[in-house]
C-alpha cells in the first residue's frame, strides 16, 4: 500500500469475525467482495449480518459483489487520535456500493486532497493481521 | 393520552466545575442533585424516581441510588449517549403522569477533561455488532462522523463553512456573560475560519469544548409543583426517536430530529411562531444546522441562511439559542450536553438567564438532544416547555 511521503501506514485493525459475518472475512481473504443477501426479499444487506431489517427475514446467501462504488461523503482526518496520528491526513469515506448500502471505508493511494464526492473508486483488500479489510481507491482517470 | 401538564420541572443545577480532578464521577452526580433538590425545595429524601445513563458508574441506578440513600420505586436508565437527559424529562414525565412516582431526579456527571475517561458505555462499544464494519477507518472521536455528515450536507445543499461559523459566533456572544463558561472570548467568523482543521469541513471550533462537569433535574407531580415556593416550568411535550444506518442505506442529511420534532410540537399543541428561545444540542455546529431544519424552523437545505445575520443571538435574532453558550462554548459535561440544554431552556423560561441574553417574556421554549453519531446511528430527543401557568 503506497501512502504519501510525509505520513506513516494506515493502521489497518484486525476485524473479529464472528458467526454471522465468517462469510464475508473469507471472501475478503482471497480478495473477493462477499455481500449478504435476504432470500426472502433480496436486499441487499450491510453491515453484514443474519437479519434482514427490511423484512426481517433471518436466512441470507452470499454473493460477490462488483467492489466498485461512488463517494456518498468523506472527511479528511487531520487531528488524529492514538496510533492514527502519524499517518493524518487521510480519508474516511462512505462508498455507496453498485449493490446498494453505503459502507464505510479509508479511500487510499490518493492524494487526500483531491478526493471528492461523486467520484468513482474501487475495492482495495489490505492486510490486517491475519485477515482482510476492505478499503477503496479512486478507479483509474476518475 | 399525553404528558402535557402532568409534570413540572421544578429543580435544576449545572455543576459550575469544568475541570474537577479532585471529585469522583459518583461525587459530581451526588452534588448536582443536592443542587437541585435544594433549587427546587425538596430533599433526597422525596426522590422516588431516579433518572440517569451511561456516565453513572458503576451499575448505573443501582451504584447510585445506593450512594445517594434512595428509596425509589421508579428507575430508567435510558441510554442515548448525550440526548438521553432530554428523553428522561418527558420518561419522567409519563411515569408521574402514570403515578409511578412523584418527584423524580434526573442526574449526569463525569470527567472527560481530567479523568482520561469518556462517558460511561465507551467499553461497550467493541462489543457492538457493527464494529467490525466500524472500528478500522480511524474515525476521531465523535467529529468524524459529524464531518461525514457535514461533508454531505455540503455537497447536496451548498452549505459553506462562514454560515457553520456563525453558529459558533453567536454562542460565543452569549458565552462572554456566563461566568462559569470555558470559553468566554467572543470569536469572529474569520477566526472560526483560521482555527485547524480537525476533520474536513469541521474546524476546531466548530467542535465543542471537553469538559468534566454535571448537572440534574428535578420533575414533580402538579401536586407537589404546587407546594414548592419557586417558579416551576410546565412539561408540554416531548418526542423522541432513534435514527440508523437503514441497512446500509443512510441518509446523512437528517437527524433524527424529523420524527421527534413533530412529535414533540404535537403533544405540546405548540408551533414554531410560538417557541421564543431553543437549546439546540451544538456537539459539533452541523448539529446546530441539521437540527434547525429538521424541526422545521426553515426547509431542509436552508440551515445556512437562517443561521447567518445573527439569527440566533439573543436577544432580537429570530429564534436566540443556547444563551449559556452553548457546549461549543459555556460546557458540555462527560460529552454529553443534554442536560444543560434542558437546564438552560428553563433558566429563560423562569426569566433567570444573564440579563443580557434573557428572551423578555419567554413564554415557550425548546430544548433539543442529539447523541451518539450524526454519520451512523444516533438519538434525537425534543422537549417544549412552557411557563408555570401556560
Ligand atoms: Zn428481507
């Protein structure tokens, strides 16, 4: 993961997967986008878990997701905390999915500046301990 | 059914402490209530129903019903991170409408300045289930989630940061005349402008202030309202509603203030022309925006133009708010400013608000809660309050 010159890595927090959500931490570890789906009512649902709260319905499968998205807002953290410090500026975005829910994320391998609303970004997967993460980055030209 | 008129906010105090290493979080609940217990002419002795959340220690009503020598037999423990004290006087208001109990206390305090501590429900939050889709972004603190909103807010309705600016201009203006405040230097909008940014678009003081502190309340029954010698304040209405992240579909341009706003204003049977002064929940200045459109004192879209020219001073702006200055000026105790939007809506409404910030002849007021995170999921609480006899 490239970061600009005057700041530190990004943390990159280890997730505890669990149960419900073991799907969705597999799928990462080969760099794979999984969501879940209600097979009651086909939305699409996140955060990812076994309960439907459009219909709640509590049986879903998995799907692979496109991992591509549009900026729905973002901040640029300037004043950081602990030991995200030394890696501000960087971005937190929500990306709305082609699929639908908007996730929150880092967008990465940018200048933060330049990040904006309506931009176009794809899934970057990023080591965190023994698992994956989902983060994203601008798609080429966007 | 409603709870308008059945219940009176008979006694408040605001801790004068923001900065208290030497009192324990037990301790500064412990003093608010004696505070306004004795503001109200009553004694713990006539507590039967006690009010407090995720700041008290301990277990909570438990730990301090035990401190303070309670015998109650009504307790609530909501948890709505800062919104939760406007929410406890409208739950005190239905148990003593319900005739669960008769004199209730509503208690906060905490020390996030000198303790190192948030407010109590922090060693929680990793056990929440959304943390694993939450907790790896590196979102500072309670700003992240507000800058995201305000980033939106921005983007969908041309908001700019001189009109996020105003807001903390015109707290500061009421916070010079409030002794006890933390930050009592009036500020310009150019100087909102030259402070850090934190997290884009909000700027450090755009942020409100960290302070240790509490406060209490205290709402009694009609019947013991009428005993007590000093001016009581009248519960005309209060709504309140949690608002999500709607399964991944989250709309950041509104709070949760659209659903308990006109509940509130239904109960109360109340308008926006008849509110003269509003406690707007001010964590961040976004929150003061968002919040006027969503209880409709202007269209979704225009908080920007109705905060700017003063709009909000008092007196003589259009609707004067948060005349203690505010929690981005005078407090916001253990990060949670409900209490002391409460406590300042009934100072105007009893005519006890510095002179130079008092409403002439406030009649009916609002005070409005927003806890947890504007950017994920977050409790709203409205309140109106009326003069003893409205
Ligand atoms: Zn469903």
């Amino acid at each position: 993961m490239s970061t600009t010159a005057e700041t530190g890595p990004l943390p990159a927090p280890e997730p505890d997967p669990n149960t419900e959500d073991a799907p969705f931490w597999a799928g990462t570890a080969e760099g794979r986008l999984m969501l879940p789906r209600c097979t009651r009512c086909a939305t699409v649902i996140w955060y990812p878990r076994q309960f439907c709260s459009e219909c709640s319905g509590q049986d879903v499968e998995w799907f692979e997701a496109s991992g591509r998205g549009t900026i729905y807002a973002r901040t640029v953290v300037h004043r950081a905390q602990g030991p995200w410090r030394p890696a501000a500026p960087y971005v937190i975005a929500y990306v709305e999915l082609e699929e639908g829910p908007r996730v929150l994320t880092n967008i990465i391998e940018v200048d933060p500046d330049t990040v904006q609303v309506g931009q176009e970004v794809r899934a970057v997967f990023v080591a965190a301990g023994p698992h994956k993460i989902v983060r994203f980055t601008p798609e080429a030209g966007a | 059914m409603s709870i308008r008129g059945k219940a009176y906010v008979a006694g408040i105090f605001e801790h004068p402490g923001r900065e208290l290493p030497d009192k324990t979080t037990a301790q500064i609940h412990a003093e608010s209530a004696a505070g306004a217990l004795a503001d109200a002419g009553l004694s713990f002795s006539d507590v039967d129903g006690y009010f407090c959340a995720g700041d008290a220690p301990g277990f909570g009503p438990l730990s301090m019903a035990d401190y303070m020598g309670l015998s109650c037999s009504y307790v609530d423990s909501t948890e709505m991170g800062g919104s939760t004290y406007v929410a406890h006087v409208g739950h005190a208001a239905s148990a003593i409408g319900m005739g669960k109990c008769k004199v209730a206390l509503i208690t906060l305090g905490g020390k996030p300045r000198t303790g190192g501590q948030g407010p109590g429900g922090a060693g929680r939050i990793g056990t929440a289930p959304e943390s694993n889709f939450e907790g790896q972004w590196g979102i500072p603190g309670a700003v992240g989630g507000y800058a995201l909103a305000a980033s939106r807010h921005m983007y969908e309705f041309g908001t700019t940061s001189e009109q996020l600016a105003e807001i903390k201009v015109a707290a500061s203006i009421h916070a010079q005349y409030n002794p006890n405040a933390f930050l009592r230097k009036v500020v310009s909008v150019e100087e909102v402008l030259d402070s850090p940014m934190v997290s884009s678009p909000l700027r450090r003081m755009d942020c409100c202030v960290v302070t240790d502190g509490g406060g209490a309340l205290v709402v009694v029954a009609p019947e013991v309202a009428a005993q007590l010698p000093g001016t009581k304040v009248k519960v005309l209405g209060h709504g309140e509603a949690p608002k999500h992240t709607s399964n991944g579909r989250i709309d950041l341009t509104h709070s949760g203030a659209v659903w308990s706003g006109p509940r509130a204003f239904s109960e109360a049977g109340v308008g926006h022309a008849d509110i003269d002064y509003a406690s707007i929940y001010d964590s961040f200045t976004i929150t003061v925006l968002m919040t006027l459109e969503d209880l409709g004192f202007c269209e979704k879209g225009k908080g920007g133009e109705f905060v700017s020219d003063g709009a909000l001073v008092s007196p003589g702006g259009k609707l004067p708010f948060n005349t203690d200055g505010g929690g981005l000026c005078n407090n916001h105790p253990t990060n949670r400013g409900g209490i002391t939007k409460v406590i300042e809506a009934v100072r105007q409404l009893r005519g006890e608000a510095h002179p130079q910030v008092q409403v002439p002849d406030c009649q009916i007021a609002l005070a409005h809660g927003t806890g947890g995170s504007l950017g994920t999921r977050m409790g709203s609480a409205t309140l109106i309050l009326g003069q003893e006899d409205s």
